[in-house]
C-alpha cells in the first residue's frame, strides 16, 4: 500500500521511496524552514475550508488509517455533504481529498495548495488522487485551490479573495491512465534491492529530497557543485565524468573567468587581490557612510491593511554609520510583533538615514526594492524614500568584479560566505554564535513571534533578533575596512 505522498516521491524518485519504506532511519529531519512550510500548509488548509463552510472533518490518525476509511464511508452514507480530509484506500493506494463536496450525483474535490499557482506535480498528485477515488466514488470535477498573491487586504480577511480556485480535471485525466503503470513498477522495485541511482537534478526537483544527506554523503564539501554560476546540467556532468574536486578539473575543460578563479586559487590557497577594482569602487563613496540592512517577514495569510500573501514585510533593520574621523554609531529598528511595522519603520529609517553619504548594502537590490514598495504603499514618503536609491553602493561589487577573492568562498559571493573567510578566527563575526544564524530563521521567528504568550520568551527573541541583524551590518564595516586595507 503506498500513500498518495508515497507515490509521489517515488515518481521523483524510486532510490527515494525505497529509502523510505526500507531505510527511513536514514531520513534528514525537517529543518526551521521546512517545518514553517509545513506550518504554512496547514494554516491555508484550514483557512480554504471556510469556502465550503458546514463540513465535517475526518481526524489524522497516523494509527488508524482504516478507522479514517470507514469514517469517510460512513459521513458519504449518511448524505453528509461536505467533508475535510476525506480519507480512501483503493486500488493499493491511501489518498485523502483535502475538500470533498457533494455536486448531484457526484463528488468535486478540490486540493488546497498553499502556493500562489498550479504547479506540474499538483496535477500529478491529483491524478493519483483521481485514480484512488474513481473506483468508490463518481467523481464530477477536480480543483486546486491556491493563494492568491494578488489579494491586498483591507479590512476583514476576504476569504473568497484570498483564494483561487482553479479547474484542473481535463490536465489530470490525461495522466490518470499512467498512474496504473506507475505504481506497478515502484511495487516492484520496493520487493528488489535498493535502486542504484546515481545523483542528479532530480535530487531537488521538485522537492529537496530528505534523504540527500545519505545519498550525497560521498561528494566533499567543497565540489563541482560549488562552481560559481554553473548550471547544473554542467555539474552533474563534470561528476558523472569522474570530475568531482577541483583538482580533477582538466585544463581543457571550459570554465568563466570566475571559475577558473576558483580552481586556481584553491590550489595556491592564496587570495587573488586586485587593488585598482577596489579603489574603483572605494572612490564612489561618500562619507559619512551608512551600512544597512533589513530584515523581512512573508506570511501566507496577510495579517495588516495593505499586505498581500508573501509579501515582503521589512520589520527590522540595522544602521552602522562610519564616519570620516572613524567614529562608529549603531542605529536600529525592531517593530512591535502585534501591529504591522512598516509605518513606524519608515519614519525612523528616513530620520536614520539623513540626507547625504553613501547608503552602502551587501547586494543591494533587496533593500532598494523593499524601499521601492514602501514609497508606493506609503506615498506621503515617497518622495523622501525615492531620494535613498540613487545613494545606494553595492559591497558586493568589488568581490563580484574579483577585487578580491578568497579560495574559502567557495564559489558564492554572499556575506555569509565572505565574512569567515575574511575573518575566520573572530568570535565577534561568527554567526554561529548567535541565538538566530540567518536570515531566513530570522524571518520565520518574527512571523510566529506575536503567537507567542509569555512576555519573557518574547523579549528574549527580540534581543536575539536585534543581534543578528546588528552583525550584518557590522560585519559589513568590518569587510569595508580590511578591502581599504588592501587597495
């Protein structure tokens, strides 16, 4: 018996359905990120039910999924005409209809996706669904049901709006009948000895599988796979071929400039420095100097007047300013976790901010961006708030142009990368010392912050968020400072 999610997996990988049905103690356990995604998914589950309001819902119960079967057949029997988290097991497959609604003579399901559209495997998840329920029920019609992104709110939260509801049954009626095929073979394949699958895009396509650890658990850390800005098509052919470390690389094979820097310099362990595309950049900069960053919240479910599903919420930032004498100050702004924090955020940001000097950013099109959307959905600031872009300065740029690279990059330019190989004895700069390590953690803490009852628990996070994103910006002094060193 396979679970529709079984199923699915195994349709991404049949190393990864055996793994699981024979091996799951090999399994990575979820991560912050994957549980609030989780999370996700079960608040907008149970928000899309109010479409159809009056429904009776079968309890999960991970011990009883017969239980669960016969509940469904028996709520069907009593003329029961809405039901949640309908559960089936048919034609050797366990599947449950997130919504089930009574049409006539027949049955619509509809499958609440927390994404903003209908994505290739949601029609491959509904036609295993389809091919499970068709053989006790008489199906009508099929839908995903997913946020809309375009939904502003304004006032009460408007169900109908939130949601699209989007008709998929002639898409999944022509896979339904390869579903049968489909299941044959994994059937098989889980009687025989662990598939001998090689890694490849299919590892994260279309989900990251959780048993990567193992099935990776031979490529080093640093790899082919750390090339900066190959694609992975490339990648995977460079290990097929045997071509796992730099030093396999043969000189004959193409690489970017970039690339090529890679390799060499992780073969000298030496940096490449190339003062002049310092100075370059160091010249455009105008004092007094702002190092800045923000940090930002999605929600599914808007919360505020004026936010849409998934959008960026700037809650927080962190201000270093340098002055020329070499004065150093820190300004910073945490909005309150109960009421929406942009309007509080701006005002103070503008007053931080002044009105000259260098606005300097570790790849700025993020804050200049969130700045953007603030002008339009704040335009008594806007044009205060425009006046900040064209002071913007990239320190990212003179990594990005190679005036300088460090082999412990590893192909990626992000601070997170550059900071420990520039400093990698400083306990000041090191994130792993800190409560809240990154920015998704960070993004996540606050969304769940207001949830929070105990006062102390929630004064504790905000001091843990206010050091995170301190150290961004000093650690973006910091690599100011040892780049003027050396140009």
């Amino acid at each position: 018996m396979l679970s529709k999610s079984q199923f699915i997996r195994g349709l991404q990988c049949h190393k990864s359905l055996w793994l699981l049905k024979h091996r799951p103690e090999l399994r990575d356990q979820p991560d912050a990120a994957q549980q609030a995604l989780f999370d996700t998914g079960h608040t907008v589950g149970d928000l899309a039910c109010q479409l159809f309001p009056g429904g009776i819902e079968i309890e999960f119960d991970t011990q009883n999924f017969d239980g669960m079967v016969e509940q469904t057949r028996q709520l069907i029997a009593d003329g029961v005409e809405v039901i949640y988290e309908a559960a089936f097991k048919q034609n050797g497959i366990f599947a449950m209809a997130d919504i089930l609604v009574k049409n006539g003579d027949g049955w619509d399901v509809y499958e609440v996706k927390a994404s903003t559209g209908v994505k290739d495997y949601h029609l491959k998840d509904a036609a295993v669904q389809w091919y499970s329920l068709s053989e006790v029920l008489t199906l009508g019609r099929i839908h995903i049901v997913h946020v809309n992104n375009q939904y502003l709110r304004q006032g009460e939260l408007d169900i109908q709006r939130l949601f699209t509801i989007e008709d998929i049954t002639e898409d999944v009626l022509t896979l339904v009948e390869d579903v049968h095929e489909y299941q044959a073979g994994m059937e098989a394949m889980l009687k025989a000895d662990e598939p001998q699958m090689l890694i490849g895009s299919h590892c994260d396509d279309p989900h990251s599988c959780d048993f990567k650890s193992h099935c990776w658990r031979d490529v080093p850390d640093v790899s082919v796979f750390n090339l900066y800005r190959m694609n992975s098509a490339k990648k995977f052919d460079l290990y097929h071929r045997g071509i796992v470390q730099y030093a396999d690389i043969p000189p004959t094979e193409s690489l970017s400039p970039v690339q090529r820097i890679q390799v060499e310099t992780a073969s000298t362990r030496q940096p490449l420095i190339q003062p002049h595309i310092i100075q370059d950049f160091m010249a455009d900069l105008v004092y007094p100097l702002y190092f800045f960053d923000f940090e930002t919240f999605m929600e599914a479910i808007p919360r505020f007047d004026g936010q849409k599903p998934y959008m960026q919420m700037p809650f927080q930032y962190s201000l270093h300013i340098l002055h020329e004498s070499g004065e150093l100050e820190h300004k910073e702004y945490l909005g309150d976790e109960h009421s929406d924090p942009r309007p509080g955020l701006v005002v103070q940001m503008l007053n931080d901010l002044g009105e000259q000097g260098s606005i300097i950013a570790f790849n700025q099109s993020f804050e200049i961006s969130r700045i953007r959307e603030l002008a339009k959905q704040f335009p008594q600031h806007a044009d205060a708030l425009e006046a900040l872009i064209s002071r913007f300065k990239d320190l990212i740029v003179p990594f990005r142009n190679l005036g300088y690279y460090h082999p412990d990059f590893n192909g990626s330019f992000s601070i997170k990368s550059v900071l420990p190989a520039m400093f990698p004895n400083d306990p000041e700069l090191d994130y792993k010392q800190l409560e809240i390590q990154n920015g998704g953690m960070a993004m996540d803490t606050f969304a769940n912050l207001h949830r929070l009852k105990d006062p102390n628990q929630r004064d504790s996070i905000r001091q843990a968020l206010l050091a995170y994103c301190r150290l961004d910006t000093l650690a973006m002094v910091r690599i100011y400072q040892s780049l003027k060193q050396v140009s």
